[in-house]
C-alpha cells in the first residue's frame, strides 16, 4: 500500500465519507464476515464495534472495494446528523 485516500460528498440524502487504499483489498470471501464479531487477526472486535457504535447514530459503514486493487470504506451520515463549521479557508 502507497495512498490512503479520504474525500466526502455531500448529497440531499446525508454525507459520505470515503477512506481507501490501494493496497491488496479485502478478498471476496473475507467481505461477508468482516463486520462480524470474532472475525480478524486480532481481537475480532475492530470493524464489529466501528459497526455497532456508528449504528446507534443512524451511521453506516460498509466496504465495497475491489479484492486486488485496494480496500474502499463508505460512511454513511443521515442529513441532519452532521454540521459543517467554518469557511472551510486554513
């Protein structure tokens, strides 16, 4: 992996953040259970209690890269659960 990328978009249904990497992605037959509790090379409980936590806001997150070309995260935000501050000048 070189690039780790994060960007949003706005819509009128909420805001979406991306995070991705190009890096090996996930394979295919690991997508169906990465959110699950248990599953990983750790504790197993990372990307289940990302999940979990996020949901009790109305979040979502899910992974829709492409195995062999990098990982790709989607946040979703509800409108409404998000404000933005600023002018957005550094």
């Amino acid at each position: 992996m070189k690039t780790i990328r994060v960007s949003s978009r706005e819509s009128d249904r909420g805001l979406t953040i991306v995070c991705e990497d190009d890096g090996m992605g996930i394979p295919t037959e690991d997508k169906k259970r990465l959110f699950t509790k248990g599953f990983g090379k750790n504790t197993g409980l990372g990307l289940f209690l990302s999940r979990e936590i996020l949901a009790i806001t109305g979040i979502t997150i899910t992974e829709n890269g492409i195995p062999g070309k990098g990982a790709r995260f989607e946040i979703s935000v509800p409108k409404g659960a998000y404000r933005f501050t600023g002018n957005g000048e550094k």
